[in-house]
C-alpha cells in the first residue's frame, strides 16, 4: 500500500516540478505609461485553471504568491487580455486598448431595429467569435482585439446578402448597421 501512494504522487511530483514557483509581482501600465488599477492578474495551470488571483492597485501593482503555473493571465476592462509565460522581470506589464464594436442590425425595407437577432464576427485567419444576441438596441461587443473583421448575422425571418466589414481600432468604438433583407424580398 505504500509503495503504490509513493508512486501515484510521483507523476504530480515531477509535473510540478517543470512549472516555476515564484511569488510574482508586477506593475500594469498602457501604452503611454500610466498605471492600470483594478486589473485580474492570474496564475494559470496547464489546464487553464487559474491557480491563484490578485488585483493590481491604485499604482498598478499586483503580488501573487508562490505557485506552480507556467502562465500569468491578466486582464482589464478596456484592454486585450495578456497571457505570456509567468516570469519575473524587472519591466511593467504594457497592456493594449481593446476595440469596442456597437453593431445595429435593421429591417432593410422598413428601416426598424429588429427585436431579435444574433450575430458572429469572423477574423481573417479564420477564428469565428459568437453567436452574440442582439435586440432592439443592438449590440456592443467590448475587449475585442483590433483589425479586420466580417460580421455575419441571423435573424428568423431575414437573409442577410453578403456578410458586413468593420476595421476593428484599439481604445476606439466602431459603430456599425447591418440591414436584413426580408426572406422573399427582392435584393436591393
């Protein structure tokens, strides 16, 4: 019986062992420098399960304590998430403005926000995110990253004839309307 524990720990051993166990501190700044409070710095297993949290101060300084996880996540309302390899440095975490898409989705004939819709962004190496709802008021997809993206939308009742284009910038919102062409209706 105690050979098999000894052996059945061994595995979890020797995996811990190739992660790094450090406390790890940093400080976040943006792109020009300034200190971003209120971020979620994480410690992340192989798995994805976030080990331990901290959330970075007034100044932008987070302490997490020792912990073996090969990745630091961090994230922050208005920036793209950061997940690099958790090592300590000396150099602030530079994090970047996320793009925000307001997208409003109409009855091409009539003009009319539709009740009830959903919608998907595709980017150009393939990568699909959604289906997203949209109502009557629309839809704002935030922490978006920047550049190049189709949007495809669905509603019943509607065709959408060739998907819609936005030029996603960082620390800006894009706003967009698709028009949905009645099923049956001619293209205009």
């Amino acid at each position: 019986m105690i050979r098999a524990r000894r052996f059945s720990l061994l595995p979890m051993l020797l995996l811990a062992a190739s992660w790094p166990v450090l406390p790890l501190d940093g400080v976040l700044q943006d792109e020009q420098g300034r200190a971003i409070a209120d971020a979620r710095a994480c410690l992340v297993a192989k798995h994805g399960l976030e080990v331990y949290c901290a959330t970075s101060g007034e100044n932008g300084r987070f302490v997490l304590p020792e912990a073996p996880a090969p990745t630091l996540r961090i994230q922050a309302r208005g920036f793209q998430k950061l997940e690099i390899p958790a090592a300590a440095t000396d150099k602030p975490y530079v994090m970047k403005r996320a793009a925000t898409l307001l997208l409003h989705v109409v009855d091409a004939a009539t003009g009319e926000p539709l009740e009830k819709a959903e919608a998907w962004l595709r980017r150009v190496d393939g990568t699909r995110r959604g289906p997203a709802p949209v109502n009557r008021h629309g839809l704002r997809l935030g922490t978006l990253d920047p550049g190049f993206v189709q949007i495809e939308v669905a509603a019943a009742g509607y065709v959408q004839e060739r998907p819609g284009e936005a030029m996603l910038v960082g620390g800006k919102t894009i706003e967009t309307t698709i028009r949905l062409q009645p099923a049956g209706a001619p293209a205009e």
